[in-house]
C-alpha cells in the first residue's frame, strides 16, 4: 500500500501558492485495509476515508467508466491493483493529474509541470468529454488563475465545445452550477469564468439570458465599448475592485439583462429595459437556485440601477420612493452593496474605470438625512395608523429636500410637484 499527495495541493505547491486542503490518493489497499489502520470511511460513491489523526480525505485509487449521462453517470473501479497512473489518467486537467509521494518525488505521467510553466490548461484524455461538468471546471480554472497567465488550449476548448453540442450540459443541475458559479465569482477575475463559458459555446446553455447580450447594441455615446454583452463583463471587472461580495459581482454582472429583450428596431436605445428585465433575472436566480440575498440584490440592482445614476437629478419625493422600495430602512447594509454594484455598472463602460460616482456618497446622505425621523417619536406624539405612515413620509420627504438644500444650496430648487414615476410605486 502506497499514498501519494495529489490534485490541487500539488499543483499549488508547484505554483507558490498557498496550499488549503491536501487530498491523498492509496494505491494497492482496501477499504477493509483502511478501516483496520483506523481511517473512518465517508462518501458513498466510492470508498474516501478520513486519516485518523490529520483527518485529510484519502480516496482508493480508482478507475471511472462512462455508463450514462451527465457528470453522476460513471462506474467505478477502486480494486486495488488499480495503478496510480491510471487514477491520474481520469483527472480532468493535466495540472491536477501530478502526484507526490512522501519523499517529495513526483509522478507527473501526462506533462503538468510543463503546462505548468507553460500556463496551459489542457485536458488529460478524451475521455474529458465524458463530464458535462468539466465544462465549468476549465473555467472556473481559468478565472482563478487568470492573473498567472494560465489560458485554455485550444484543443481543449475544443472539446469543451463538444460537449456543448452534445447537450450533456443539460444534464447538470442547479446546485453543481451555481457551485461552480459562485467559486468562479470569488475569484480575483472573474469575468474570465463567463467569457469561457462563452468561447465554449456553453453560456447559452448555462446562462442564455446573460449569453443573449452579446451582439446587442447601445448608444455609442453612453457606451463606447457598444456591446451590452461586454459591458456587464466589464461592470463584473468594475465590482470586484469595489468589493469582494459575489452578491455584489453578481448583480453587476446581470443588471441589464432587459437589454436582451429589447426589440432590433429600437436599438441601440433600450427604454424601459430595466423592468424587461425583472423577469428575466427572477428566471436565472430561480433556475440556479441563487441563494436569497443574491436573487434580491440582483434585482434591485436590475430594477434601480438607472433610478441610482440619475440620484442627483430626482426630486426628494422620488428620492424617499427608491429607498422605500429597497428597503433601506430596515436593511441599509443590503442598499449599500446595492450602491456598489451600481457604481459598478458607472464604470463598467469604456473610458468610464476611472470617474468619481458621486450618485453613491448622495444616496448615503439621503439616507442618512431619513433615518434622523424616528417613528417611535411620532407614536410618543399621538400618531397612529394611517396618520403615522403618512406623517413620516412626509417629515423623510422634508429632511431629504434639506439635505438638497445643504448639497447644492446654489441649484436648489424646491420641488413640491407630486411625483408620478410609477416605476417606484
């Protein structure tokens, strides 16, 4: 019986990285083997056991046999004459096919040290093909370590394409997407997971109403980068120097998916795409069972964001409508990343990275200026029921028009018009 240290903790190791998790791989034992040496067997796929005393995953070195669809549908081997470079061989990608053993020597079967250096991800065999699942893998990879340089090789893509075509992405389900989503979003690029999605045809399976921006016009002088698609990778790139958050990453990414919708002949405006687009993001937040805050902020960001950008030109009326309708009372912590992501969205346009987005420290302020009405104080006074409601929109509409006032006392204008903007309703 022999262990070997394997996959990503070899392959950062052999990068500089920091090395997280450490994953072992046995080759020529047993479960029962494993049990009597005190390892506490898990996984009910194939036999993973726990060390009894570092509690790091040692699995049976095992062969996998396509047997149906999708990335659940294999039949394992883990006899134990099953050879350690065999177990390498089913891996998706070379880089993760490298193994050590205790002395620190390396078994490297299928070059990973060199597409290591050479900063390619590139696939083990064709039997890559064989999970759908290794389609967001690559690219997950890739974002991840998109900052080093590393690339897709083009036969790789290849075959992440194939499997496109095959509809074996089909297969996946939601919470094995949205895993490999989310990782992907915390990583330092990435844009980088969704524009490979894209190179692999993929993203019209996985995401189709975030595929369907691309090729969509907008107006030139608004958007000199013109394609909607490429804009909401570049509000992407914009939110993740503003924040590490994914739910903020997120909600940039997909805030104008209305734009999708907006028929040929009206391009390149898009007039209204923001409540286009509030189906649409309910769609994609539901299909991949996008956890609540996510599917809240990305529609926030969906239905205000252009309510946000206009901030210093709204009326005080309007101004207590947007952040009644976000909640900002009760959940100021969640309108904050909403600000973020529509800075994000300021930004994400060509020539735009570097432009001061004062509409966020505005609704700060606005808000600030709401949160000086205190409603137990008013009860104190006699209010109730309707009066009350009604009292402390209009103390909040009069704070907010101050603060107006305090923040540009040289434009001020009093604006005691009704406003009739039903989008905030």
């Amino acid at each position: 019986m022999q262990r070997y240290l394997v996959g990503g903790a070899v392959r950062d190791a052999l990068l500089g990285l920091p090395v997280k998790d450490r994953d072992w791989v046995m080759v020529g034992s047993t479960p029962e083997q494993m049990l009597e040496q005190g390892y506490q067997q898990v996984g009910a796929d194939f036999p993973v056991f726990l060390h009894p005393d570092s509690k790091e995953e040692h699995a049976l070195a095992r062969t996998e046999r396509k047997s149906g669809k999708g990335y659940t549908g294999f039949i394992c081997d883990f006899s134990p004459d099953i050879s350690l470079e065999e177990d390498l061989l089913r891996r998706d990608l070379t880089i993760n096919a490298i193994a050590m053993d205790d002395d620190g020597n390396l078994v490297d079967p299928f070059n990973g040290r060199q597409d290591l250096e050479a900063r390619i991800l590139r696939h083990v065999s064709p039997a890559f093909t064989e999970d759908p699942l290794r389609v967001l893998r690559v690219a997950r990879f890739a974002s991840r370590y998109a900052d080093l340089g590393f690339t897709v090789a083009p036969e790789t893509l290849q075959l992440m394409q194939d499997i496109q075509a095959s509809g074996e992405l089909k297969a996946l389900t939601a919470e094995r997407v949205w895993q490999e989503t989310v990782r992907a979003l915390g990583q330092k690029q990435p844009r980088v997971y969704f524009q490979v999605l894209k190179d692999a045809h993929a993203l019209q399976d996985i995401f189709p109403e975030l595929n369907a921006l691309f090729g969509v016009p907008q107006a030139p002088q608004y958007h000199p980068e013109v394609d909607t698609g490429l804009h909401s990778l570049m509000a992407l790139e914009q939110a993740c120097l503003l924040s590490e958050r994914e739910e903020v990453r997120f909600a940039a990414l997909i805030h104008d998916l209305g734009k999708g919708v907006t028929p040929q002949e009206a391009w390149p405006k898009h007039h209204n795409h923001e409540a286009a687009g509030v189906d649409l993001v309910k769609a994609l937040t539901e299909r991949v069972k996008a956890p609540k805050l996510f599917k809240e902020l990305a529609l926030m960001a969906c239905q205000y964001h252009t309510h946000c950008h206009r901030a210093l030109e709204l009326r005080a009326n309007t101004l207590v409508k947007l952040l009644q309708s976000c909640d900002a009372w009760r959940r100021p912590d969640r309108f904050e990343l909403f600000l973020l992501a529509c800075e994000a969205d300021a930004r994400g346009r060509t020539g735009w990275e570097q432009k001061p987005y004062p509409q966020a420290d505005y609704l700060r302020g606005v808000l600030e200026a709401c949160q000086q009405i205190q409603p137990q104080e008013l009860v104190a006074q006699g209010y109730t029921g309707a009066r009350l409601g009604e009292e402390i929109q209009r103390r909040r509409i009069s704070a907010v028009k101050r603060f107006k006032r305090d923040y540009a006392p040289e434009t001020y204008e009093d604006d005691d018009e009704d406003d009739e903007d039903d989008s905030l309703t």
